[in-house]
C-alpha cells in the first residue's frame, strides 16, 4: 500500500494532508443556484434552532411574532452578502486547484480500481488495490468466521420488525406478538436500528459509568493518576511488573447472547429499573437483540462490550490479583501491576482465555510496556513515564492551511504540550517531547512565530517567562507545572464527569446552566468569519426589549467536509439499500464499503 503524503497546492507550498484537511472556501466556486440553496439550508436550520429554543426559554414570545420575522429577514440578507460575495483573486485560484486535485484523485482511482482509506489510528489516507482489498477481506471472514452470505435481502424484515416492536413499546404493551429472532450480520449507515442503537447508548453507558466497578479507565492521564498514587503509597517495587493485553477481535467476537444476559445482569445487580425512564429491562433486551451484531460503528456495541468485559474482568483477574495492585482497563486494552512471578501472571492470563472461545487476549509482560499513548517504566522501583509514538505514524495534524477556525490550531498546540507536561516525569524526558512536538507543527505548515507565541502564552499562564525562547530549564520550574496540571483533570474525565452528573440531575429535577442560554450553529469557511459577529449584532437589534434578549447567545460552528469525507465512499450503492423483490442470492457488499 502507498501512503498518500504529500499535495502541491501552490508553486511554493507543499503540506502534508491527511483526512481531516478542510478544502478552504469550498463551497465559493458552486453555481449561483447552489448557494442560494445552501443560503436558504443555513437560515432554516438557524431559525428552526432559535424557536424551537424560545418557544420553552422564553413561552410569552409567540412563534408568529413579528420579531421572527425581522429577524429571519435581515439573517438571509447577511447570508446572502457572505455566500455570494467574490473570493480575492489568490483565494479563488487555490480553490479552483484544490478542486481540480480532489476530482483527479477520484479519476484515478476509479480508473486504477483503487480504494482510498483513513487509517484507524493515525488519521492519515492510504490507498490500495481493490483486489488487495478483496483479498484480505475474505481471508478476514474466514479466519473469524463472524460473517455469513445472505441468501436474500433482510432490509425489509427488519423494518417490519423494528417497526412492530416500536409500535408496541408506544402501545405499552407487556410482551411482543411475534418473538424477534432476527439478528442482523452488519449495520450500515443510516439502516433502520441505527436509531435504536443512540438510543440504547444513551440510556445505558451513562449508567455503566457512574455504577461499574471496576470503572474503565478514560485516558492516559487517568492511568497515570492510579500509578504515582501507586507508587506513592510503596507498592512499586524494583520487581514489580506491568501486564497489557490486547483482546483479539472484540467487536467481531462478542458473545452475543451471553451479552444480552451479562447486560441484564448488570442492571438487576445495580438496581438499575427506576433508572431506565420507565422502560422495562425485558424490553431492552429486546430492543438490543435487534441491533446485535457486532458492528464497530454501532453506538450501543462499545457499551454492550464494556458490559461483557466488566462480566469477565470481576471474575477472570480482580479475584486473582492483590488488593493493592492496579487493574484498569480502556475497551478492549487492559493493563494490571503484579509483583508475583512471570510464570503465575501467565497462569492468570490462560485461565483468562478460557472464560470463552471467541474472546482471547494477546499479552505482554515486563518492567517498560506500552499502553495507549504511554511509555512506562520501571527503573529500578523508580516510576518513568513519558509520550508513546508509534514507529509507523505520520505526524499528523490538522494542517494549518486547512479551512478550520483559527481556534482549532491553539487548540492543538494546548493540547500537545498538556499531555507532554502530564506524560513526562523528567524534564529531561520533557523536553524531547517538545522537540517532538514543535517539528510536528512546523511539518504540518505552523509558522514558527505562531508557535513561539502560543508556546509562550501557554507557559506564561503557569510561571513569569520573560525569555524570547518558550523553553522550562529549570527542574523545580518544571515540576510546579507538571504539579498543576496533573491535578487538573483532563478533557475526556471532565465529559465523564458530565454524563454522571446529568443523570444525578435529572433525578433531582435541578435546572440545567444552560437553561438561560442560545446555541446556533452555522457551517465554517474562512470566507465566513465575520458572520459569527453579525449574527450577534442581528439578534440583539431584533430581540430588543423582549425576553429573548435576556439570553446568553453563543454562536458555534459545525465544519465543512474533510478530505477523507469527499474522497471516501462509505456509503452503500442504493441497490443495497432499497428494498428490491427476493434474488435467489446476493452477494457480499463489495469490499470498498468495509474498514478492513
């Protein structure tokens, strides 16, 4: 396979794409019919937002209120202007060869039988030969054997059924008239269950976070929180070794069945009934046997997992390790501390393997592992931890040619050097990390003064550096920081955090903050970046006087189409999707349409 690296997109400029690169303004070359349309896309969903929204914030505006009305008119007329007015010459003739470059690659590949891909972890695009594709897809199905061939189209069978069983959970009936014994091979994008899947995992996950004990871990930030507590409290010692595992195949292989009783398990063993809003656990259980499958982009198959793992984890390896050592797991990746002998954790790890056919675990055992985005050691009874890049990744960002908000790039750069500070526990190991980080921005197209000036806006909000250079010598300096920020918790924990309290919210009938507060959204292009301020402007003259002004208005944004989403075709052909009188047989979806 090739990797797609590098794009010229001006006699001067080279950057590196990878799939979340945003073509600048490209919606500025379409036809004048398309972007009236697109005009009247953006005002409907932001006048549909503002009355859903005051209708309940503000019940003594009525939606035939006049105010709508000058409102509505005056937000068209500021689309219009934006979205009609010429780009600067150099903007337009980017754009024009931006395009011409995407509508190249879609020719050659279709003429090469090639598939382009985003690669799992990295991000980065990769393109192969179909036959290599096919190849590797088959060999897939066989070496699992979790897929079958259908001898007819099942769309019209489960619409039928997610049909009937909504009907009668909106009857609120007791029981099904006709068990359901469908069980789906693969969901695909926007299929008939898709809703019932957010559902589900909206229901359940925040339940399984707030309840699950052992809880999985969120990031690395958490792990490394259990670690120095660890180590703090004399556990560590010179012998004491880290285990990590990989469980092979998870989504694939998951026990179905065993899955559904594991998760009505969890809910009897928590008492989880009065917490279901009002639905009963039999129910569930048969809304979850209509999307069970095992599809990777199903919302409900992570939680349904999670639930399988707390199952085997409670009684496969927590029996069998100290009390005092740690067990975390993040999905299908686990990691404990033992100080018992090489041979006995192997004994752990078979017994493990042994809990069921499909699930097996690839393990590894020693004083340095690897785990998630971490490197951590053992030196000696001493804790070393530091960043893990992996050997074969691109250093990839968002490239800062791309037609994001100017945020997103400060974003990234705070992001960097937070899990840099957390991650190193030496300044030494610190600053290789900020090396690291700073050649990665300059690949990606960061201009050096704008890294320099984030950098030092960044370390000035922790200590008083008045050099030119945004560099820590000092080791004390470096440990009030790391201090700080360690105690701080991350993005990923803050969110959790949320969803817990949401629920304990909504039990206890509190007013939400936001509850006196206006999102809109608009899409983002660079051509558009005064639109957010007129907007404001627009409200507050229009909305004059009446409650509506009351509210905290916040203008957000949603981005354009990536690359990968214009390049990649993830969408099934319509003969797969609409329901078309029985063959005597079809075949498998062609392999373009699957991650393999």
């Amino acid at each position: 396979m090739k990797l797609i690296r590098r794009r010229q997109y001006s006699s001067i400029n080279k950057q590196m794409i990878g799939g979340s690169y945003i073509r600048p303004n490209r919606t500025s070359l379409l036809p004048y019919s398309e972007r009236k349309k697109l005009v009247q896309k953006e005002h409907d969903k932001i006048m549909t937002k503002i009355k859903e929204s005051l209708s309940k914030t503000c019940p003594s505006l009525p939606s035939t209120s006049p105010l709508f009305k000058q409102f509505s008119q005056r937000l068209h007329a500021c689309l219009t202007f934006h979205y009609m007015a010429p780009l600067p010459y150099m903007d337009q003739i980017r754009a024009k060869q931006e395009r011409e470059i995407v509508k190249s690659i879609r020719r050659k590949s279709k003429k090469g039988k090639l598939i382009l891909r985003e690669s799992d972890k990295s991000g980065n695009l990769y393109v192969g030969q179909k036959s290599v594709f096919e190849q590797k897809a088959t060999e897939y199905r066989q070496q699992t054997g979790a897929y079958e061939e259908l001898s007819s189209n099942p769309l019209e069978e489960i619409l039928i059924k997610v049909t009937r069983l909504l009907n009668d959970l909106h009857m609120k009936t007791k029981y099904l008239s006709d068990p359901i014994t469908l069980r789906p091979i693969m969901n695909t994008i926007h299929a008939a269950t898709t809703g019932i899947s957010h559902f589900l995992d909206e229901l359940i996950r925040p339940l399984f976070n707030k309840h699950a004990q052992p809880k999985p871990i969120i990031d690395g930030n958490d792990l490394l929180h259990r670690l120095e507590q660890y180590d703090r409290d004399g556990y560590l010692q010179p012998t004491t070794r880290f285990f990590t595992s990989d469980i092979t195949n998870l989504y694939t292989m998951l026990p179905q069945n065993q899955s559904l009783d594991i998760l009505e398990e969890f809910l009897d063993e928590y008492h989880l009934e009065n917490e279901l809003q009002g639905i009963s656990i039999e129910v569930i259980r048969q809304l979850a046997e209509i999307i069970v499958g095992g599809a990777m982009g199903s919302p409900f198959t992570l939680t349904l997992a999670n639930i399988f793992m707390w199952k085997w984890e409670n009684n496969i390896i927590c029996k069998k390790l100290e009390p005092n050592e740690i067990y975390v797991r993040f999905i299908d990746d686990i990691f404990f501390t033992s100080n018992e002998s090489k041979t006995t954790i192997e004994a752990i790890l078979q017994d493990a393997n042994k809990f069921h056919p499909n699930i097996k675990l690839q393990a590894n055992i020693g004083l340095s592992i690897l785990f998630l985005d971490l490197l951590i050691s053992n030196n000696n009874g001493i804790l070393s931890s530091s960043v893990y890049h992996k050997s074969a990744a691109e250093p990839c960002v968002v490239p800062f040619i791309s037609d994001h908000p100017r945020h997103t790039f400060a974003n990234i750069i705070q992001a960097a050097l937070l899990r840099a500070i957390r991650y190193s526990s030496t300044l030494e190991i610190f600053h290789t990390e900020y090396r690291t980080i700073r050649l990665m921005l300059l690949y990606n197209g960061y201009l050096s003064k704008y890294i320099d000036t984030h950098f030092q806006e960044f370390f000035a909000q922790y200590l008083p550096i008045s050099s030119l250079v945004p560099l820590i010598y000092d080791e004390n300096q470096f440990l009030i920081i790391r201090n700080k920020l360690f105690a701080q918790p991350s993005v990923k924990e803050i969110q959790a955090s949320q969803e817990i309290a949401n629920i304990e919210r909504k039990q206890a009938s509190k007013r939400n903050k936001f509850d006196k507060t206006l999102f809109l959204h608009y899409t983002h292009e660079n051509r558009l970046s005064p639109f957010k301020r007129d907007i404001h402007k627009i409200y507050s003259e229009a909305f004059q006087g009446a409650d509506a002004a009351n509210l905290r208005l916040i203008i957000g944004h949603r981005n354009s189409r990536n690359i990968a989403c214009e390049l990649i075709q993830k969408k099934p052909y319509s003969s797969f999707i609409k329901l078309q009188p029985a063959k005597s047989k079809i075949t498998y979806l062609p392999t373009e349409h699957f991650n393999v």
